[in-house]
C-alpha cells in the first residue's frame, strides 16, 4: 500500500485532471491497486479480523475481498470478470472520496480533507455514514455465509468518538434486522445458484432483484444518518435526497451495476460538493453531463412529490418482468445520459410498460 503522504498527493492529481470525480484509475476503481486482496493484511487481533472502515483503502479492500470470494458464483451474470453487480459499489466508494463527500464536513477535524489525512474517511459525513450501511452490512453478511472461509469471524473496528456505528454481524443483526436478512439471503441465493435449472437470464435477474433487495435494505437503514445532513447545503442534501430516490428506479429495474454499466452512471456524477447557490443547469464549474445528471434527478424528484408519487409507483409497476426490466434499465440510460432524450417521452414509455403488465 502507499504511504500516506504519497497517497494524497495521488488523490490530489487525480482530483486536479478534471473537474468531475475521477472513479477510475487503470480500468479498475481508484486506488484498487493499492487495496488488499489478502484477508491476512487487515488487521486481525486475537484470531478476529478487525477492519478498519474509516480508513479507505481498507473499506475498499472490504469490497476487493468480497468481489474475489463471489464471483465463483456469478457465472449468470456474464463472461466478463467485471460482470458482478457489486462492482457498483467500490466505484461508488471511489466518487465519494474523489468528490470530497467522505471528508468531515463540520471543520472540526482534517478527516478526509486535501489539508489532512485524505483516506481517513469521515464518521460525521453524511455520505460515509450511509454508505456504511453498503459496504460493512454485506461484508459482514458475506462472512457469516462462509463466503470468506469457515469460520471467519469478522469485528470491525468503531470510529473514534461515533460508537453508533454496528460493528458485526450479531451487532448489525440486532439493529438493522430486515438489512441483515436480505443480504444473508443475498449470499444464499448466490450458493443456490450454482444448482438453479433456470436459464441464465432469470437466473442473472433473480440474482439481481435479491441483490437488489438487500441494497435498498441497507439504504433504508440508513436513515440513521440524518442528524448528519444538518452540516451540508440544502443544495447538497436535496441532491442526495434524489440520489437515494433514484436508486428506487435502479433497483425495480434489476440493474446490473457491472462496472462498464456503472461507470455510465458515475460519470456524470458532481465532482464536488454542492453550496448555496449551485442551481443545475447553471452551475459554472461542473460540465454539462453534470449538470444534466443533477437536472434530471431533480425532475424526477419533484414530479413525482408533484403527482403524489404516481411516478414511482407506475415505474414499480412496469418492472413486472425479465423483459421489462432490461428494458427499463435502457430507459434509465437514455434519461440520464442522452440530454436530447425528453422527460416527457420517459413519462409516455413507463405509463405504456404499465399498462402491458
């Protein structure tokens, strides 16, 4: 791994090349070169591995390690070897430190931040905080499911000052019992798999909506998070409360977030945290696919606040099938990534998938 020092000055340059978050660094997420892929290189005390997730290479190396342990399983999902679905997370990791949303965003410390240790992430941050609930839930769930070895046990540490953060499986069972289900039957359906008769594309979007399930399951537990957005914009907490509405849309539709299809969507993404003032499209120093991409959550959040949550709700209905849902994640890529794609042929496209239901 690198030294500290080194590392931030990586960040740093990555950070200056360009004005959206850079998420990808020699075809893999950033900073993977610099994760583990060896379980024996995170900290382990007294025969228990002890992690460290507020530290960044090491909740990275979380999602390298269970990449690895998985995807003997995931032969539905393609022939690729980034065809996994979980890849859409580390990549997510990878935004979020390369946009600053893992720094603390209260001033009190140099966590996270270009003036401090930049792969200390942050317990006060918002976007840490939930996305706890996306990378310790399943690591820990995949272990409890033999997927890292028999017997492995796994407690991770807790951040200093913040002990309401779950630390093991027992732990994060007892307080987010629904999360913790759904990614135990996650990994167990992954087993299952390998002995399904089904053929593969029902298998894949078996896979997905069970991945998908646990996904949102942890989003929804997330709402722990809270009492954090009070140290952000209300530009920035209204893009993240239509950042976590669309993953509605994502995960009706079964999307696989390999890491070429989730690459499309974090592309787009604001390289930085938005401030008082920043109203998509105007906002001067994001790019145009950026401000498209906040434009366009924006419309879909407020449309559907506007027709009492119809929108949702008819899109939810449209996903009825294998069919319907590869044809709902095309929809979902014309929409954010075609700025020439109009709303209002959107709307036309899901009320007709509804009716053929």
């Amino acid at each position: 791994m690198l030294r500290p020092a080194l590392l931030g000055f990586t960040l740093a340059c990555a950070v200056a090349l360009s004005s959206s978050a850079v998420v990808l660094e020699n075809d893999r997420p950033i900073l993977w070169a610099h994760t583990t892929g060896q379980m024996t290189d995170l900290p382990i005390q007294d025969g228990v591995l002890n992690p460290d997730p507020w530290h960044f290479l090491q909740r990275m190396s979380l999602y390298r390690l269970m990449i690895a342990a998985t995807d003997p399983f995931m032969g539905s999902m393609g022939t690729n070897a980034t065809d996994s679905p979980i890849w859409g997370l580390p990549l997510q990791l990878g935004w979020l430190l390369t946009s600053g949303r893992l720094g603390d965003p209260t001033g009190a410390t140099t966590c996270g931040l270009q003036t401090g240790d930049t792969m200390c992430i942050s317990p006060q941050s918002w976007w840490a905080c939930v996305n706890h609930y996306a990378s310790i839930l399943p690591f820990l769930s995949a272990a409890q499911q033999g997927f890292l070895g028999d017997g492995v046990q796994v407690q991770m540490q807790a951040p200093v000052g913040a002990e309401d953060y779950c630390t093991s499986h027992a732990d994060c069972s007892t307080r987010y019992p629904d999360a913790m289900k759904k990614w135990d039957a996650f990994f167990q359906g992954l087993k299952a798999s390998t002995d399904s008769p089904l053929p593969d594309n029902e298998k894949k979007d078996a896979l997905l909506g069970l991945y998908w399930d646990a996904l949102m399951a942890s989003y929804s537990a997330s709402a722990a998070c809270n009492t954090k957005q009070s140290h952000y914009s209300s530009e920035e907490m209204s893009f993240a409360s239509s950042w976590l509405s669309s993953a509605e849309y994502v995960s009706a539709a079964h999307f696989q977030s390999n890491l070429e299809k989730a690459m499309m969507f974090l592309n787009p993404m604001p390289g930085r945290v938005l401030k008082d003032g920043d109203v998509a499209p105007n906002i001067a120093d994001l790019s145009a696919e950026e401000n498209h991409t906040l434009r366009i959550f924006s419309w879909k959040k407020n449309i559907n606040f506007v027709l009492g949550g119809t929108l949702e709700s008819l899109w939810k209905s449209a996903m009825c099938s294998v069919t319907t849902r590869e044809k709902g994640g095309e929809l979902l890529e014309q929409l954010l990534l075609n700025p020439t794609f109009p709303t209002t042929t959107f709307m036309t496209i899901i009320s007709s998938m509804s009716t053929s239901c």
